[in-house]
C-alpha cells in the first residue's frame, strides 16, 4: 500500500513541477508580448511589472523545482506545497492574459481611444497581490523542504 501511495505522489509531484514550467514559459512569452506592445497605459503596466519582478522571480523558483531531488517528491507537504505554488502562478498567468487582451483591443482601436480603451488597473493590483502570496508560498515550499532536511539529518 505504501509502494501505491508513495508512487502516486511522485506521479502527482512530477506533473505539478511540469505545469509549473508549461505555466512559467506562457508567462514569459506574454510578458514578451505585453512589453513589445504599444498601449496608452504602457509605462504603468510596464512600471508594475517592473516592480513585481515576476519574470525573474518565475524563472529562478522554477529553476529551483526542478532541483528539488525525487526523493522529497513523495511526501505529501512536499506535493501540497508545490500545487500551492502552480495555483498562484496560474492565476498570475491568468491575469497577464487579461491584460494583453486588453493591450490587444487597445491597439486595435482608431476612433476615440481614451475613452473606448480598457484599463488595467485592477489586474496589475490584482498581479501584485498574487506576487505577494507567490512569495509566500515559495516560503512555506522552502520551509517544508528544509524540514525534511533536517529530518534526513538526524536519520
């Protein structure tokens, strides 16, 4: 019983650290994206951006994962806290989608754009917001990492 369970958590490990990477190379390629468009809210979507550091942040927690080695893979705080971190980099994902839909029909328009454009204000609140519970949840996944650690230690 023990061998299933222990199988499925490497299973389960394995895919979340693979959606983690399909995740991190959308967001680098929207966030591509978003920067080689010209909008009329460009210099404050790109200053929040900025500010984040989402694109190293992703890249350097994502290198981190896949270092992390097999064997912590098969406990369950391990797992638990590695869907935490897709979860959130999901929903940054989600966000810079919005917003280069935005940018998107802001740059298509041609008639009264001030006032016909979108704004994105509320997703790069909503971005930095996310951010914040990123960096948290890479905490709690380091943490429980250095607690079976220090468990292998004393074994």
């Amino acid at each position: 019983m023990q061998a299933i369970i222990g199988t499925l958590g490497v299973v389960t490990a394995s895919t979340v650290v693979h959606s983690i990477g399909t995740l991190s190379n959308s967001i680098y390629l929207i966030m591509g994206n978003i920067k080689l468009t010209k909008d009329i809210h460009q210099t404050e979507i790109m200053k929040i951006l900025m500010k984040t550091d989402i694109e190293a942040t992703i890249k350097l927690l994502h290198n981190i994962i896949l270092e992390i080695p097999e064997y912590y893979n098969n406990s369950i705080s391990v797992v638990t806290a590695l869907k935490n971190v897709q979860d959130i980099i999901s929903e940054i994902e989600t966000e810079l989608n919005e917003i280069h839909k935005k940018i998107t029909y802001n740059g298509d328009l041609k008639i009264m754009t001030n006032w016909r454009s979108y704004d994105c204000k509320d997703n790069l609140d909503s971005i930095e917001i996310k951010v914040s519970i990123l960096d948290r949840r890479r905490d709690n996944l380091f943490k429980v990492l250095e607690v079976f650690k220090n468990f292998d230690k004393k074994n």
